[in-house]
C-alpha cells in the first residue's frame, strides 16, 4: 500500500480515506494538522496509487493498514477516517497502538430498510431472473469500479459491523453532516449510544462536510488528540453532555 | 469546567486583545471546557457579547457589546435589574494586551477573588509593563539590555543632554506601552525633538536608548508546565509590527517585504543558547507562569544579544512558537489552564494567631501582652 507520510512530530494521526477516494481526500486536514503532528495517510488497495491485486474484504485492508504501521513503526496513533475508512477503523479498534478513533461520517452500520431499496433490490431480482440486462442496476460508486473491484464493494457493503462497536475500548469522536445522505446521521446516533466512550458532533452539511469545516474539524482533532495523547482531566472520556452542534 | 477568557480593556491594543480572544476561544475543547468569554469595556465595566467566537460581533461603531457581567467572587454575574448568578468560574485565560490587563492590575482583581489566572502574577506583569523597570531588573539578573535613559514629561532637556554623549540614531519608546505602539527613531534633534512628542502622546514617561542601525529581532517565548519551564526555539518574525517605519521598509527593500516568518530561527549556536539562557533565567527568576514571549535584539554587527523587552500576554498567547516541539494551541492552552489550576491548589500556610482573643479579653495593649512582641 501506497502511504503518505508527512510531518514530523512524536504523536501519530493515521487517516483513511472513503471509497472511491484517496490519501489527497485528507490534504487540507494533513496540511494544517502536519506542523504539530506525524501525518499518515495510506491509499486503500484499488484507489489513489496502489493498485487493486484481489478481491479484498475490509479485514484485508485492514490488515494492510496494520502492516503501514508495523513498517512505519508506529507506536500510538490516532485514526481519522471518513465513510469506507471507518469501516476499516472499526475493523482496527481491537489493536492495541490506536489509542483513539475519529469517525467522520463513517461507514460499516448495518442501513435501516426503506421502501426505496426494497423496489430496487425487487427491480434487480425481477431482472436477473427474466435474464435481462442489469448492467445498470447498482448504485454510481459500484458502476464505476473494475470488474475485481466490483466484487470487492459488493463484499465491502454487506459487511455490517454493528457488534463491534460494544467492544471499542478506546475514546471516539464522532463528526457527522447534518445533512448526510450516505450515511444518514442515525448510523451516528448507533454508534454514540453502543460506543462506551463516545462523543458526537454534528456539523451542517452532507457526507463530506468536514471539507467544508476545515479549520473547525482541525481543532476537533487537536482537543481529541490532546485529551488522548496527555490524558487531560476532564479531557473528552465520559459520557457527561449532550452532542456539541455547530450550526 | 468554566474558564472565563478575558480580554478587551482601554487600551491602544485594544483590538489586538480581541482577536487573540477570538482565536483562543476557537481553540478550545469545546468538551471540556464551558467558556465564558468577558469582554473589559473601554471606560471600565465587564461585558459578555454573544457570539464571542465571531469577529463580526466586534465590527461596528460601538465598542462594548454584550451584557453587562461582573464577578462577584469566584461567581460571574450577570447584572441588571436581579442578579443572576451565571457560573462559578474554575480558571480564568487572559487574553488582554497592554494597559491595565497587562500590567498587574486585572492579575491583582483576579487574586482578591480567587480566581487562577493564566498570566504571570502581579509582581511580574507590573515590573514587564513598564520598560524601564524591566530594562533595570533584567540587567540586575545578568542579562544584557540596551542602556536608556529616563525623561518625564517637563524634563526634556536629559534628553538631550544624552543624544550629546551618546550620538545619534537614538530610539524613543513610551515607557508603559506595547505592540511597538508610539515608538520612533530619531537620527538628529529635530527629529528627537518629534518623537518625544509622539512617546509623550502615548505616556507622561519616556525613555530613549541607542537605537541599532542593522538589527534582527529575534523571539523566544516560555511556559511553565508541572515543574518544568519550556523554552521555545527563536523565531525570526517578519511583519508589519515592527518598529520600523514604512520608509525604512520601502528603502530596505525586498529582504524585509517578505511575508512571513523564519522558524525555528537560523542563528549561530552561542547566540541561539545565549537568548535561550536568559529568557529561561528571566522566567524562572521572576517566577512566572503562563505563557511570555521575550523580544530579543541581535546586533548584526557586533554579534550581541539585548533582550528588549517580555511580553507576560503575548499576541495569540504565542502559540506559532511551539510547534516543532509537537505543541499546538489546544495543547497550550491546554497546559496553561492546568498549570493555572495546580498553582492555585498549592496550599497557602495557614498562620493564626490569637491576639484577637486577647485583645478582646481587655487588655490594654494586646500586641504586647500577646506572644511574642509584633
């Protein structure tokens, strides 16, 4: 795997990227958050500069992102990830050198139905079984994959990883778009109920919307790490307060 | 916890102080911390604007905005018609730049209501003000400083009777201000003669050194953490603050046009551990907390070192000073608050005597039938 490392600074941030994304998804947190911090920032099998070799299951990257941090010699870190990545961090929280878990509109809780995607899987279903063409089923992110890295998504979205979350040991911070379509904010409001030690925080706009809050999700970052790394007294642990909002 | 970020004030750097506020307050764990931002009204009084942690709140024609507050104690209230009691404030960040936040007083406030505060102490932010002073303590620790002489107001002509045995160029600074505020080189006595007019504008004392031709200004910033005291790299600034004038500026050309800064400062190592051990000398001795930046000279002629002056608030509490050493702003201010916290909780001896009892039993003169002779 592919890592961008940047920075040079004793306390580690890894950050991993959302499908269909790559390291450069993160430049203008690394960039800022790089003066202070050690910026690591892999790009996933099939995306940005590694190339997809076989089909994968999220354990998979996981185990590449654990070996960066074998390679890279990590010792504490701070995971920062969007979307996918978080299905990846999830996968990561057993390990014991990730001392904390950013989530920004991550991914991996098992959706909720709708009637929508009842009729749509009825569609697909109904087509497959008349033999006709379904080459136009399937959401945009899976239609523009390759055909290793079609199988690999399909694997990726039906992993659920909701029993995970009562296992996390660590601190998380949760960022969330109010607006998010992708992965609606009740997927934060799962994880902030079954995550014992779990903040949330939820910004306006939609599932990339710490691009739009740069300089405010930096300073998340920074008061997490804090709380993290130096075990501040009344740093982020407990689960005193309601969600923080900005509107 | 409730931490109280101070700032405003009737000062020149009035403006300054807000946006170092602003920034601060930006900064802060939004988690841990319940901020209260107090706003020190031009003509005095305490207000607390709404959406502190907007510059737009302060853009207008009227300075002070908010409601008005005050402490009463440790508990910030909110006055009017009926009091009410707001919070019980834990710690309070100083964020005000020169006058009455700067030199002790607002630090002297703080004590007698018990609240810690971010901020070297009285003792120390009062000898820091006033440059004078300070020029006579640092040189009393050893440090090297620039020699100056004193002028009052009605005394103009030490002035000079100095620029006679000195020479020219000469440097004129207010003895009580900041920010390079008021301060004016002088290369004859004409000139002299204006720039004590404008340092008079400023302060009813003055006081005029030799001024370096071809100077670097160095800074190197201190904060004291646990037992420890962390000494920043030297920095190289490069900005519009500096006590040059816009000629001097234009006529050097691009070297000083550049934005921007130099750090961790490129200086030979004896210089570099010179300032280093005497902004750590200057700290530790005056006793300081918080975060100070001291402001060095290097004379690039000779290769001396004068520190020029401390600044107990610096400009965003000095936070672009400390991240190659893994520090950020939410760290720093982070430390200073726990630092703040500690230094309060260390206990006071508790001393009683009983001279009010005996007093009280009718003695005549208790001081000398008591204990010991007062």
């Amino acid at each position: 795997m592919f890592c961008l490392d940047k920075g040079n600074g004793e306390k580690t941030l890894l950050f991993l990227h959302g499908w269909g994304g790559s390291s450069a998804s993160f430049a203008p947190l690394v960039n800022i958050l790089c003066d202070t911090y050690r910026c690591l920032a892999p790009d996933f099998y099939g995306h940005g500069q590694t190339p997809a070799e076989h089909v994968c299951s999220v354990h998979d990257f996981a185990l590449g992102v654990r070996n960066i941090l074998n390679e890279k010699g990590v010792k504490e870190v701070i995971v920062v990830a969007h979307s996918f990545g978080g299905r990846v961090a999830l996968d990561l929280a057993g390990d014991e050198r990730i001392k904390g878990l950013v989530i920004i509109d991550g991914a991996g809780m098992r959706p909720r139905a709708s009637v929508k995607k009842f009729f749509r899987a009825l569609k697909y279903r109904l087509k497959k079984a008349l033999r006709l063409d379904v080459s136009n089923c399937g959401s945009p992110d899976y239609k523009a994959l390759s055909p290793l890295m079609k199988q690999t998504f399909v694997k990726v979205v039906n992993t659920h990883q909701d029993g995970v979350l009562r296992g996390i040991k660590q601190p998380v911070l949760l960022l969330w778009g109010k607006k998010d379509r992708d992965t609606p904010p009740y997927m934060a409001h799962r994880m902030h109920k079954r995550i014992k030690d779990c903040k949330a925080v939820f910004l306006s706009g939609g599932h990339f919307c710490y691009l739009d809050h740069v300089a405010e999700v930096c300073v998340f970052i920074r008061n997490f790490a804090c709380g993290v790394f130096y075990g501040m007294v009344c740093g982020i642990g407990g689960r005193s307060g309601a969600h923080g909002v900005i509107a | 916890m409730n931490i109280a970020v101070i700032y405003g004030g009737d000062s020149c750097e009035r403006d300054v102080s807000v946006i170092t506020a602003v920034q601060t307050m930006k900064l802060l764990n939004k988690f841990a911390y319940r901020v209260y931002p107090v706003l020190l009204g031009e003509h005095g009084g305490m207000f607390m604007p709404a959406h502190a942690d907007d510059i737009r709140t302060y853009i207008g024609e009227k300075a002070d905005v908010g409601e008005a507050v005050f402490f009463k104690g440790k508990t910030l209230c909110k006055s009017g018609r009926f009091m009410r009691r707001l919070a019980e404030i834990d710690c309070a960040l100083l964020c005000t730049h020169g006058g009455a936040g700067e030199n002790g007083a607002l630090q002297g406030f703080l004590e007698l209501c018990g609240i810690p505060y971010t901020s070297p102490g009285v003792e120390a932010s009062a000898i820091c003000m006033n440059k004078l002073t300070s020029k006579s303590v640092f040189a009393a620790l050893g440090v090297n400083v620039l020699p100056a002489v004193k002028v009052r107001k009605g005394e103009r002509e030490r002035a000079f009777e100095y620029a006679r045995g000195q020479g020219y160029p000469l440097m004129v600074k207010p003895a009580r201000q900041g920010s390079s505020i008021g301060i004016d080189m002088a290369a004859d006595e004409e000139q002299l003669r204006k720039a004590l007019d404008v340092a008079f504008e400023f302060d009813g004392t003055a006081l005029v050194e030799r001024a370096l031709t071809d100077f670097t200004e160095i800074n190197c910033a201190c904060v004291k953490y646990g037992q420890e005291v962390l000494v920043s790299s030297p920095e190289r600034p490069v900005c519009w603050r500096e006590f040059l004038t816009f000629e001097d500026k234009y006529l050097r050309g691009g070297k000083m046009s550049a934005p921007g800064r130099e750090f961790p400062a490129n200086l030979p190592a004896p210089q570099r551990e010179y300032i280093q051990k005497s902004a750590l000398k200057v700290y530790s001795e005056l006793e300081m907390k918080g975060v100070v930046r001291f402001d060095f000279l290097l004379d690039n002629a000779s290769g001396e070192v004068y520190l020029n002056e401390a600044n107990t608030i610096p400009g965003s509490l000095g936070n672009y000073l400390w991240t190659d050493k893994g520090i950020d702003g939410c760290r720093l201010a982070d430390m200073m608050i726990e630092q703040a916290l500690a230094e309060s909780a260390a206990q006071k001896p508790a001393y009683r005597s009983d001279i009010l009892e005996v007093f009280g039993s009718g003695s005549a003169n208790a001081c000398k039938i008591g204990r010991g002779h007062l």
